[in-house]
C-alpha cells in the first residue's frame, strides 16, 4: 500500500495474521498512513463531507430482471445525516 506521507509502497499491515491491528510504513514510521483508493461512485455529502453511498431501494425486482428500475433510479442518500441526492 501507499503511505500517504512519504509515498512510498512501504505501507504493510501490522500484528498476527488472525487479527491485524494496524498499518505502519517501514519508510517512515507512520501507522495507518495508506492511501485509500477513491471508490469511483463516491462523493462526499455538500452538508457534511461524508462519502454517499446508493440507497437500498424498497421494492427491487433484480432477483426477476437486474438490474431493475429501482436499483438504476436509486437515490444517493447521506449516511451521516440522512440527506438524499437524485441525480437528475
Ligand atoms: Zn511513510
Ligand atoms: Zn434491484
Ligand atoms: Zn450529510
């Protein structure tokens, strides 16, 4: 993984392998320092930076036909402060 200080792919997860603490960058030291890869869909809300995320629509039929309408006309919603974003 990147560090996102010195930018250097020296970032590698830290304590046994069963339950991994933290990262830490043998370069300089920093712990939890990787840089997260930016998930295509995700913006952040204009209320309060948290990354939207799709709304899990009430009626989807894509067990019969996905993707459907419901999944595709999905609303963004905030998960921090509930707003709802419809791409028009
Ligand atoms: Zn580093
Ligand atoms: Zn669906
Ligand atoms: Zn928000």
């Amino acid at each position: 993984m990147i560090c996102s200080f010195c930018h250097t792919a020296t970032v590698e997860w830290k304590g046994p392998m069963s339950a991994l603490t933290h990262t830490e960058c043998s370069n300089c030291g920093s712990t939890n320092c990787q840089v997260q890869d930016p998930t295509e869909d995700e913006q952040p809300c204009p209320h309060c930076g948290t990354a939207v995320r799709w709304k899990e629509p009430e009626c989807c039929t894509c067990h019969i036909n996905p993707p459907c309408s419901a999944c595709v006309n999905a609303p963004l919603e905030c998960p921090n402060c509930g707003e709802e974003f419809h791409n028009d």
